[in-house]
C-alpha cells in the first residue's frame, strides 16, 4: 500500500500473521447444512463473511444446503439479510459483492447426486488442492442421514465433518452415535463443537495457568477451596420448546457446556501447546470425574414453565440445575466444583471463579474485616468482553487496620489488538479448517461424561420451583454450604 507521502507503508505484524494464516491453510469448499437455520442465520454466516473480509480465512466457496427452496441468487439474499443483522457494518458494498460469488445453493431434497456435482463445482473454482468442511448445522435426528447422504455423494475424502450437540441423550445413545459416525468417518475428521470452548476467555484461562509461574504452584487442593462455574441465562426456550422439553438443563448445558470448561480448570500441564496433548488431558480429568449423585444436585423448573406451548402439563424438565461434583486425582482430591444453570434466572453471565483458601490463621483484631466478604478469588468472565478479576483483601486508608475487598481487574477491551478478537464460532470454523481439534470434543470424552452422568439420569431428584427473574430455588443455598455462591456479584465490573 503507497501512503500519500509516496513512501511505502510495509504491512505490519497483525497483517503479516493474517497473511501467513491463509497461506498455510488450504483452500477448502465449505458444505453448510442446515444453511437457513437459526444458527446459520445468526452465526455461521455472518462469520464466515467477516472470516472473509479479515483475510484470516484460506481461499473458500460456500455450498448452502437444506430443505428449503432456493437458487444461488435467493439464498444469496438470504444470507445478505442475515450479515446486515448480524454483523451490521462487517462488510462494504463490493466486499459482500465478493463474498456472495463464493456462495451457492443445493437443496437437501435433490440428493446426493445434485449435491457431489455442487461441491465438484465449486473445487474447479478453488483448484486440485482443496479440501472439504462439511457443517452439520441440523437437528441430532437429521445428522446421522447427513452423513449418510456425504457418503452416497462421495464427499469423506479430504473433508471433516462439524457436529453440534447434543452428542447423544446418555452413555447407550453416545456410544451408538459415535459407533455410526465412525462407519463413515474416522474420528480425525469429527470436530464436535462447543461454541463455549470457542471463546477468547476460556483459552485465557490456559495462558493464565501455563504461562505464568505466580499461578501454577497455587492451582491445586492445598490452596484452592473450592471452584464455581456460574452460567445463568435470562432467556426463555423461544423457538426450543420441544428440544429442551425431551432434553432439559442437565443435557443442554452441563454435558456440553459447563464439565467442558471444568476440564480447562483442572486439566494438568500438557506436554506441548498442541491439539493431542491437550485433548489428552482433558480426557484424564473426565475419566477422574466422580459419577455424579443426585444427591449433591438440584434440579429446578421456572414458574409458568409448564404453561408453555407444547410443554406437557405434569413435566418433570428440569429448566435450571444446580449441582457439586469432584474430580478424584492428587491435584483436585476434595476440592468441590459447584455447577449452576438455568433459564428464566436475574443475569445472563458467564462466570469462572476460583475460591482460594482463607489465611489458617488471623493476626487482625475482631471487626478489622478480614473474612467478612469471603475468601480471595479469581474471576474470568467468559462473555464476549473477556474479563479476569482478583479479588484480596487490602488496607483502607485512614487510622487504624480496617480492610475491605479489593480487586485487579483486566479486560481484552483494554488491548490495543481487541479488533482481532474472533468471535467463539468464527475461531472455531477456522481451526476446523486448519485441523487443530484442542477447542473440541472426542468421542471418548464424550463417553466418559456420559458414564459418569448416569447415576444422576437413572434417579433425578424432583424438581424445585422458582421464580423468573431469581437465581434458582432456595436449596442451592445448601448445597454449596458453608461457602457462598459468587452471582450475583457485590461489586459490579469496572
């Protein structure tokens, strides 16, 4: 690029690690089932387009699929209305023109053979070396004829398959699933997705761990008391209702979502930054997850839940859960994790929180404060903003030895590079490009969650009513006893 000075401006360091990125990712024809879905609507295309127009993906072309009727033109329209409402102002006039050459349309309904002549198609455009990513934005009923459908058009080689949740309803139906799965493709080429995972918080919390000395000596049973992972939601089941009411909290969001973040806390140090061993390592804590009693959880259901649309009127769907589990290995052995989510609750957060241990002893007089806001912690907010806060305890200036709560707190809005930040599936379709499964599921994990989950699937407590707007019903204050859960917060984020 010439400046108007004449001199030349060389491309810098965030451009040059763009470049170097597209390089080394080959061309590929991205296959998007389910392409006018509500996912793909909201997410997926908009994602790729602004992957497109950051040059941070390799050279692609789209093939839109479902059972919708369309042409490259109308699909085109859709997914133009869907980056203008999604990603309002990611791309100009001549960038949405460029990236709608990329985008073209087969319907489900025309076969294998319309399909495999699509994908054809559009590797001409792209040249011998490309490879195949096939999107399986679509029902868990409809994944496995997904797949079915891939293999009668010839289209597993130099491909890899997405899969969304669930990953099967318990251990008999996982098992089963990733037995048909693997008939077709190998587990190499499976990258289950956890959009939780994707984001830029969680592998924060790899950095904080591995890449600083303060921390690593303290992560462990003799100095920390217990961990919270706190995600309620303020949204209702809008378009969900007969998902969640064959599903609940429980499947939605502690299989796929909540033990998967447990696994990034407890995991121990891998061998290398590398997608291998860290899997490898997440598979060791969900084998050292204690089965889980259903004693140590409370299942809750909002008021009104059962006068929704297509919800049975004596339902036993749990639309909140609360629960301890362990992990039983030298590192975590009797520290509790406390889970919570639920729908219809006062915040929409996303929450880690690591309790330290309080000092074994008080050298401050009585009403100095010390304890009286709980112990140290420290806090990653997993939302878009991706924040970090520790908690301590100081002096507060003046006479005497009073001391209140203080707190370190950083968020990646602060960094000059926030621009760079990927949204969690825009992160997670690139790496599936690239091959890196670290921020994905195996189907041995999957298994092992599964496993550990049945004592509580065979035998659920009842469910405890509580009201829209609250934290859930008043038993998860037992459960987390004598400690104290960390939403809401006593002091906003700065």
């Amino acid at each position: 690029m010439v400046r108007n000075d004449d001199t030349i401006a060389y491309p810098g360091p965030a451009s040059r690690a763009k470049r170097a990125l597209q390089e080394s990712t080959s061309p590929h024809v991205i296959v998007l089932f389910g392409a006018t879905g509500d996912l793909a609507r909201r997410k997926l295309l908009p994602g790729l387009a602004k992957l497109v127009v950051n040059e941070l993906a390799p050279e692609m072309q789209i093939v839109g699929s479902s059972l919708d009727e369309h042409d490259d033109e109308s699909f085109r329209a859709f997914a133009k209305a869907s980056v203008e409402q999604f990603a309002p102002g990611a791309m100009t006039g001549d960038e949405w023109e460029e990236f709608a050459k990329r985008l073209h349309y087969v319907s489900s309904g025309a076969g294998p053979d319309a399909l495999a002549a699509s994908v054809a198609e559009a590797e001409e455009r792209l040249g011998p070396e490309s490879r195949r990513l096939h999107y399986l934005s679509v029902p868990p009923n409809a994944a496995l004829k997904v797949i079915q459908m891939l293999a009668a058009a010839h289209l597993v080689a130099r491909s890899r398959v997405v899969m969304e949740k669930p990953f099967g309803t318990d251990l008999d139906s996982a098992v089963e699933l990733n037995a048909q799965i693997h008939e077709t493709f190998s587990e190499e080429q499976i990258f289950r997705i956890d959009h939780f995972l994707g984001k830029e918080a969680v592998q924060n919390i790899l950095a904080f761990r591995f890449a600083n000395g303060l921390f690593e000596p303290i992560w462990n049973r003799n100095f920390i008391d217990h961990v919270q992972i706190d995600i309620p939601e303020t949204l209702g089941l809008d378009d969900r209702v007969e998902f969640y009411e064959a599903t609940g909290a429980y499947k939605d969001m502690v299989v796929t979502h909540l033990l998967q973040v447990l696994a990034f806390v407890a995991i121990e140090p891998p061998t290398a930054l590398e997608p291998r061993a860290i899997i490898d390592e997440k598979k060791k804590v969900f084998r050292s997850l204690l089965p889980i009693d259903p004693a140590h959880v409370v299942r809750g259901q909002y008021a009104g839940y059962r006068d929704e649309p297509g919800v049975a009127p004596d339902s036993d769907t749990e639309t909140f859960i609360a629960l301890k589990v362990g992990v039983d290995n030298w590192r975590w052995a009797g520290v509790p994790f406390y889970l919570r989510t639920g729908k219809r609750m006062a915040e929409g957060l996303r929450v880690v929180s690591i309790a330290f241990k309080e000092a074994p002893r008080s050298m401050f007089p009585a009403g100095s404060g010390v304890g009286s806001q709980g112990p140290d912690h420290l806090t990653f907010d997993l939302a878009d903003a991706s924040k970090l806060s520790l908690s301590f305890y100081g002096k507060r200036p003046g006479p005497g030895m009073r001391m209140e709560k203080l707190s370190m707190q950083f968020a990646t809005d602060e960094l000059a590079e926030a621009e760079d930040v990927l949204e969690a599936y825009e992160r997670l379709i690139l790496d599936a490009m690239r091959g890196d499964r670290t921020l994905f599921t195996s189907a041995e994990g999957i298994e092992s969650l599964w496993e550990r989950s049945m004592p509580l699937l065979e035998n659920p407590p009842e469910v405890k009513l509580y009201q829209p707007g609250t934290w859930g019903p008043n038993a998860i204050h037992q459960l987390i006893a004598p400690n104290a859960w960390r939403l809401p917060f006593e002091r906003p984020w700065r």
